[in-house]
C-alpha cells in the first residue's frame, strides 16, 4: 500500500484496496477463462 501512495497512483491504491477487501475476487477467479476465449 505504501509503495502505490508513494508513486502517486490513486487508481492503482484504489484497485489494490479493492483486491484487499475481496470484493474482486470473483472476477480475479474468471480471469483464467477470459484470458482463454
């Protein structure tokens, strides 16, 4: 988290805090199966 406030990237801190808190995670687990259609 600190490296992401650091560099300055708010969509990058906002994107980790969302994986963080899992509500993401579904499509994290599809993320396999997109990438192979």
């Amino acid at each position: 988290m600190a490296a992401t406030r650091s560099a300055g990237s708010e969509s990058q801190q906002e994107m980790l805090e969302t994986l963080i808190t899992g509500r993401r995670l579904r499509d994290i687990t599809d993320l396999p199966f997109d990438l192979a259609a």
